[in-house]
C-alpha cells in the first residue's frame, strides 16, 4: 500500500539521521566514599580516651546481666576535650528498646534563647524490663563527628544505690548537663509516699519530676516537663506520689539542674559579648554544680484520713452542743425567773397585798442616772414620761463621778403636740403591737417639716439616749436591715460560681499538666483526696462553715423569742433594752460562712491569679518546666472581700446598737465595701513602688476619715455643698477665735480624735514605706478602726455604769486568747506569694497535729472559733440592758 510504503520511508531517514548525530558526553560517577569503622568491646569503670573525625566512626559494646528482681543503673560519662563548637561530636547509645543520643558540645537554651555550651556530659541509661529470671544485655556506644580531629573521653560506670529505700537518705551530685535519676518501688501495703528532696545550696536553680517506668526518660533542661510531675526547686521540694498512678507500682525521680536561675528567683546573669563575638555565640557557664539529698517516706494512711475528718467534726460539733446546754440552763433560768415574778405579783396571804420586786433582781438600778425623759431617774413603769426636750436642767450623773447638770441646747426647741409624760409602758403594752413598734405616732405631729425639725433639734442635744435614736418605725427599720442579708447572700452567689469554676480549672490543669509550680502548697503537708492535691488545707476550713451556720441558728431562736415577745405586747421588749434588729447578724453569718467557703476554693489551688478573684489577670500555665512569670505584686485571696465585709458589718452592727435611726443603709454599705474592694485592685496592681498611688490613696484616706468624723460627729445633721468651706471658718472664728470652747460633745470628740490619729499614722506609714502587701495592710485599716471602736464602746459602757453580764464577759476573755494563738498560726508563713514557687517552698513544714493538719490549717480552727466568739460578743454584749428603759441607755 502507498501508505504503509511512506511511513517506513520516513521512518528509516529518521533512524539515519540518529546514527550521524555524535555520542552524548559521558559524565563522571561518584566515587563511594567508605568510613572507617572501629568496633572495641569495652568493659565497664574503664576510661577510654580516643579521637574521631570525618572519616572514623567509633563504636563501644557493652554487656551486662540484668535480673528480674533487681534493678542496676548504667550511667554514660564523656568529655569532649577538642575545641570545636561548630562541629560536636555525636553519641548515639542504642540498647533494647531505646536509643539515647547527644551531642557534645550539648547546647542548652535559656531565657531570650541564650545558649550554654557544656563540654562533660553524664546520662544514665533507661533500664528495659526483663521477664527472665537473669539476662544478659547489650549496648552500644556510637562516637562519629565531621570534625577533623576530635578528642574526647568515655566512661560507662554501674549507679550505686539506683534504687532509693524507704526512709533513707541519699546524696549526690547534679549539673544541668549531667542529671540523675532514681528508681523507687512500691513496698507492700504503702498506697502513697512523699519524696523529700532538700539542698544547703539555694542556687543554681533545679527541677524535681517523678516519671513512670518508660523509656526514654526525659531528664534535660529543655525537656524535663513532657511528662510526669515536676516542680521547680531551691532548698526544698517534696512531691506526694500515689501507687494508683503507676500501673507498675514504681517511678522515676529525676533531678535536672536548670541553666538559668530566674525561675527559682535568682538574678538572670549577664551575656558576656565581646566585640569580636556573635550574639548566638554560646556561653561557657563553667561547673553549675548542685549537692542535693533525696528521701522517699510513706503518706498517711486511710485511717488517718478519717481519724482527721472526725476530729474536725468533733471540734465545731461540739459548739452545737455546749450552744444547747447553754440554750436549756438559760430557759430553766427564765422559768424560774417568771415564777417567782408571778409569785410577788400574788396577793400575800399575810396583808393581802402584792410583795414588792427588789431592783437588783430585774436588771441593775439606774436610779443614779437622772437622765432622759424621766424626772426622777426612777426605773419603775408606772412612772409618767417627761419630756427629754424640756428647758429646765435636770440632775445627770455617771456612776462613780459627781453629778453634773444637763445644759439645754442652744437650738430653739418646741414643746411636742402630745406631752411624752402622757405615754407610760401601760399605754405602751396596750396599743396593738405592730402600732407600738414605732416610738413616733402620726398624731404627734401636723406636717413632715415638724419631724424634720424635731429631728435636728434631738440629734444636736449634748446628751442624747437611745430613745432619741429610736424613733422611727421598727417595721420601716426591719425591712432596711433585712436588706443587709439579702444584699449579701446575692453578693455571695455571684462572687462564689466563678471562683469555684476558676480553682477547679487550675486544679484540672494542675493534674493534667503536673506542673506543681502552678499552686502554692504546703508540700510537706498536703495530703491529696481524689482530684484534690491539699484536701487538708480545704477541710480545715469547715469551722467557717458550721459555725456561721450556728451563729444564725442563734440568731434565729432570738429573733423567734423576741417576735413572740412582742406578740405578747411584752413592755420590755417594746420599750426596753437596746433594740432589736436581726438583718445584720444574719449577715455576719452569712459572711461568716462565705469566708469558710471562699478559704476552701482559695485553697483547692493557691497562686497569685486567684487571691482576689478578678484582681490579677489570669496567665495560662507554661509548657516549660519553669513556673508561670514571677509575680511582682501580691494579690488579696478571694476571702480576703469577705473579710472587709466583716470587718464592716461588724463596725456597723457596733454603731447600730445606739444609733438605730441614723445607722448607713445596706445600699451605701455595700457600695463603699465595693470601692475599698475597688481599690485593693488597684493597690495589688499598681502600689508596688508607685510613688503617685500612694499620694493619691492617703490623700484619699485622710478626706475620708474626716468626712466620716464630721458625719457621726454631728450624727448625720450637716451637708457637704458649696457652704461647707464658709461654715468651716464661721465654726473656726466662733469657738476658736472669738471665744475659746471646748467640744460640745466631749466623748465623740474622744473617740474621732483617737481615730484620725490611728488612721493618719496609718496612712504615714503606706506613704513612707508602701508595703508590697496593699490587701493585707488595707485590711490592718479596717480591723485597726473595728478595734478602736470596740475599744471605745466597753470603756464609755463601764463609764456609763452598765456592767457586761457573765456571758459576754467569758466570750470577750476567751475570744481574745483565741485571737492571739490564731496570729501566731498565721504569722507562721508556710509559704509566700511574693516569691517564687521554689523559694516559697523553703518555708514549708511538716504536719504538726495528727500528721494532717498544718499550721495554716489551726489558724483556720482558730480564727473560725475567734470570729464566731466575736461575733457572739456582739449579740450578748448588751443583755444587761434589757429591762431598762430606752430613755435611760446612753448614747455613745
């Protein structure tokens, strides 16, 4: 076919055409390039010195017999003694089930990725499991470089004492390029165990981890943290370790030095940079050597575990039952007392007339007094009640002084529309009770501006009594003081919720992580239950719990016995006695209870992000073996707000037994409590050496105290306007100038002057030496004022003639000697927030009650019983009042 003829022409041109092409150039081959291999079977405690290079690869087999029971540690030691960093030499150990490698020079990296060159360098080999009964293993020792000419040294020696024992201690000797790691087994019937490891030697700086039984073991700088748990450490470090952990019931405790010691609080040395040198050249750190000693000893038991809880319980327990003892020995008190009132109320068979009730059996006489809106100072109800705004003088005296005169006030007075002389505990006892709770009737005056104006004359009297500061409706005042509960029960679910959800998450990472530097532990004292790590340090916080939880039952059966009181139309609880107002007891229990319960979530992972829960920012935890970065202000714990809540309510609850009218409402309680919170956040994050925080918050404090002296000065009846300055001098010229005059009200004075000078001292003392500590030292603030006042008020209540019932008087002596031990437990410091968690860790210390508890954890029990004996002063403080008459109860 044509076709077929032309393609085959085509075809064989094409093929000659090929042929008269010339041949392609050949190209040179590779030539292999073979490297010396030299194998020596070397022996073990032997020093082999030798060189490498480029084309020499070195290897070294070991052998040795490895039985089932017992464990043998095989440590590598070589020492570069060529100078070149650029080219290292390279180790490769290869043994069954794992390869080790590393260079030498070994570069380690710190901080800002600095470099430290190590020429000797020292690693103990991971130890593979044997099944059989005695085994004989091999390893290999691979040496190669692309140096030249490198020299260098090995040296495979057996660890002695690889297996810690119970209860014994054991030395050596650690560097950041030669670590150590130990073995421990689990003896039988030992669930848990704490490793001890303690140093004389504060730096350099080094790292505790406790890994499983795996190969290979982590045990550099830089890779220390991958798995198991760790912790930095100076001087001391103790980990709790539990069996349950390791399904082979036995773990590694490795010691790493670090190259740098910033994370154990040390300075961050300088990078020495010559002008020839490159800034990624390494540094030389030359012999970071570190002595440690390691001690394995076994946990507490489950025993212990319950023994403790029961003990615990036993302690605030008891107070439940000493409260009821107290509770049936004061009811058979009553019903003895109401017999024999009802047998002198008894027609006598003798005369036929009632027998007369001795003074001295209802309360103390206040004969002496001549005060108030009785004429005569007589005690007795049936009495006609004057006016205590009448002109005329009328005879006043304290006990154990001479008499004196009461001034009239110099403001103009008018007479009230329905004569108080009128209105005797008779008349009182006969109104419907809800009407009798106010001692102002609607009849008794004819427009608002009457009771505003009788409100500034009463309160600028010189001498003033209860009855004076109690006139408003007790409905009104219920309703406003209830609110101090609620306010603070709504305070307390919004405040807990996230510190809760806040210390669950740190506890969480802080078992998946293992890194023990996020939470400051008493280590030697941390005994863990479940997921928690300290279970002892939340259990000790159950007395907050229980006994604010008593404290409101208390409060409770009074409140019950006063309500029943009244519905009896009772004349003593109608017009007798300091009045009674429960809003902010229940508060205080409330708070009480808070305290406990923010102490325990505080508790569940201690650190500087959750003193004060919003205060310091939250910082994730670090991948790296090193803590998270040092804080440089000390926060507040979140119990800490509780605690100026406290202090607060207290201070008012004090104020509000003489000053019922006038006391703050919960709305301006709480909002001031909000701004000294408010600026404990700004003192914890910026006070620290800030000059112009410190002008600026005493400056402040200084206004306030005076602002606060002026307000209970003159018992609320001033304003603070433009006229304020112009009053100031006119008051100034007037008692000053123009004539000389003392205080009107004299004890006030007393007091307020006593108080600007603590506080102004106080405010000195941040100005002058600003203590890193803000929210402790604006806690001294309060808690100095809240004892002042207290001061104050026994002493113008002994001044005044009242006594303290026994009661009261046992709970002030023990409460006091309770205060006292509990600082000392406090001022202990098993640990410090404005140090690193290695250093805080040097002030650690052994359990000293039960083997469980710490001495953070009686200061717990302490303070819990000293605040609830506190609060019981408080209540009982003015029991010797209760059937005397309002208008004969001074007001101080």
């Amino acid at each position: 076919m044509p076709g077929a003829g032309a393609a085959a022409l085509a075809r064989a041109l094409l093929a000659g055409a090929l042929l008269l092409l010339p041949p392609p150039p050949v190209l040179p081959q590779p030539q292999p390039h073979w490297r010396n291999v030299s194998e020596t079977e070397a022996q073990f405690n032997t020093t082999y010195t030798d060189w490498v290079d480029a084309n020499l690869l070195h290897i070294y087999a070991f052998n040795h017999s490895v039985r089932r029971n017992r464990t043998e540690g095989v440590r590598v030691s070589v020492n570069v003694l060529s100078d070149h960093k650029d080219l290292p030499v390279l180790f490769v150990v290869r043994q069954k089930e794992a390869v080790v490698s590393f260079q030498v020079p070994l570069i380690l990296r710190g901080l800002y990725q600095r470099k430290y060159a190590y020429q000797e360098v020292s690693r103990t080999l991971c130890q593979p499991q044997t099944k059989a009964e005695v085994e004989t293993q091999h390893f290999y020792v691979d040496v190669s470089t692309l140096s030249l000419n490198a020299s260098y040294q090995l040296r495979v020696t057996r660890v002695e004492n690889f297996v810690l024992r119970t209860n014994e201690r054991f030395s050596f000797n650690a560097t950041a390029a030669q670590p150590q790691y130990f073995k421990y087994e689990f003896p039988e019937g030992v669930d848990s165990v704490i490793v001890k490891v303690t140093s004389a030697m504060a730096f350099p700086c080094s790292v505790i981890s406790i890994q499983d039984i795996l190969c290979p073991v982590y045990d550099l700088d830089n890779n220390v943290a991958f798995i198991g748990m760790y912790q930095t450490m100076t001087k001391k470090a103790a980990i709790t370790v539990q069996k349950k952990d390791f399904p082979s019931h036995s773990f590694y405790v490795v010691v790493v030095v670090k190259t740098e010691d910033e994370a154990c609080g040390g300075p961050l040395p300088y990078y020495p940079l010559s002008k020839n040198a490159s800034p990624d050249e390494p540094v030389d750190q030359q012999n970071r050597q570190k002595t440690l000693e390691v001690m394995v000893s076994p946990a507490i038991t489950s025993e212990a575990y319950v023994s403790s809880v029961l003990f615990c319980l036993s302690i605030f327990l008891s107070f439940y039952v000493l409260t009821l003892l107290i509770a049936c020995w004061e009811s058979c008190r009553q019903h003895k007392r109401k017999g024999l009132l009802s047998a002198m109320d008894s027609p006598s068979l003798d005369t036929g007339h009632s027998r007369s009730i001795p003074d001295s059996f209802l309360g103390r006489g206040y004969d002496s007094y001549g005060y108030g809106s009785f004429g005569n100072g007589s005690s007795s109800s049936a009495e006609g009640v004057t006016d205590s705004l009448g002109s005329t003088d009328v005879s006043y005296s304290y006990v154990g002084q001479e008499q004196f005169k009461r001034r009239t006030p110099s403001a103009p007075m008018r007479p009230l529309s329905i004569p108080m002389g009128e209105r005797s505990l008779e008349n009182v006892a006969g109104r419907p009770r809800l009407d009798s709770l106010s001692s102002i009737e609607e009849d008794d005056y004819d427009t608002l501006a009457d009771i505003d104006y009788d409100k500034n004359v009463i309160r600028t009297k010189k001498y003033l009594c209860v009855a004076d500061l109690a006139r408003k409706d007790k409905r009104v005042l219920r309703k406003k003081y209830q609110i101090y509960f609620w306010n603070i029960a709504t305070i307390a679910v919004f405040y807990a919720l996230p510190v809760v959800q806040l210390v669950i998450t740190y506890q969480t990472v802080v078992n998946v992580t293992g890194n023990q530097d996020i939470c400051y532990y008493n280590f030697l004292c941390a005994h863990p239950l479940g997921n928690l790590s300290a279970f002892n340090n939340i259990l000790s916080n159950l007395g907050y719990v229980l006994l604010g939880l008593l404290f409101l039952l208390i409060i409770l059966q009074r409140e019950i016995n006063y309500n029943r009181a009244l519905m009896r139309n009772d004349a003593h609880a109608l017009e007798c006695g300091i009045p009674k107002h429960f809003g902010l007891f229940y508060a205080m229990g409330t708070a009480l209870m808070m305290e406990g319960l923010l102490s325990a979530c505080y508790h569940v992972c201690p650190n500087y992000t959750n003193f004060q829960f919003g205060e310091c920012p939250p910082q994730p935890p670090l991948p790296t073996p090193g803590p998270p970065p040092r804080p440089s202000h000390r926060c507040a714990p979140p119990d800490t707000s509780f605690m100026y809540m406290i202090a607060g309510l207290c201070m008012l609850k004090l104020y509000q037994k003489r000053h019922p009218d006038i006391n703050a409402s919960a709305y301006s309680a709480y909002a001031c409590l909000a701004l000294v919170i408010f600026f404990s956040v700004l003192g914890v994050v910026f006070g620290k050496g800030n000059t112009a925080f410190w002008i600026v918050f005493s400056v402040i404090h200084i206004l306030a105290t005076l602002l606060l002296s002026t307000q209970l000065y003159y018992m609320g009846r001033w304003k603070l306007d433009s006229g304020i300055l112009r009053r100031i001098l006119h008051v100034l010229y007037t008692d000053c100038v123009r004539q000389c005059s003392g205080p009107m009200y004299v004890d006030r004075m007393v007091l307020l002057v006593m108080g600007n000078i603590i506080n102004w001292s106080l405010a000195a003392y941040g100005l002058i030496v600003r203590p890193n500590d803000f929210a402790s030292y604006l806690l001294a603030i309060g808690i100095c004022n809240l004892l002042l006042y207290f001061a104050f008020y026994i002493i113008m209540k002994l001044r005044s003639g009242e006594r303290i019932k026994l009661i009261p008087l046992l709970c002030i002596i023990s409460t006091s000697v309770v205060w006292g031990f509990a600082l000392f437990f406090f001022f202990q410091g098993l640990s410090t927030w404005q140090k690193t968690p290695a250093e805080s860790r040097e002030h650690n210390r052994d359990c000293i009650l039960l083997d469980f508890f710490d001495d953070h954890d009686i200061w717990h029990f302490l303070s819990s019983i000293a605040m609830f004996g506190s609060f019981l002063v408080l209540l009982t403080l003015d029991d010797d009042l209760d059937c005397i008459q309002r208008d004969k109860i001074y007001v101080f």
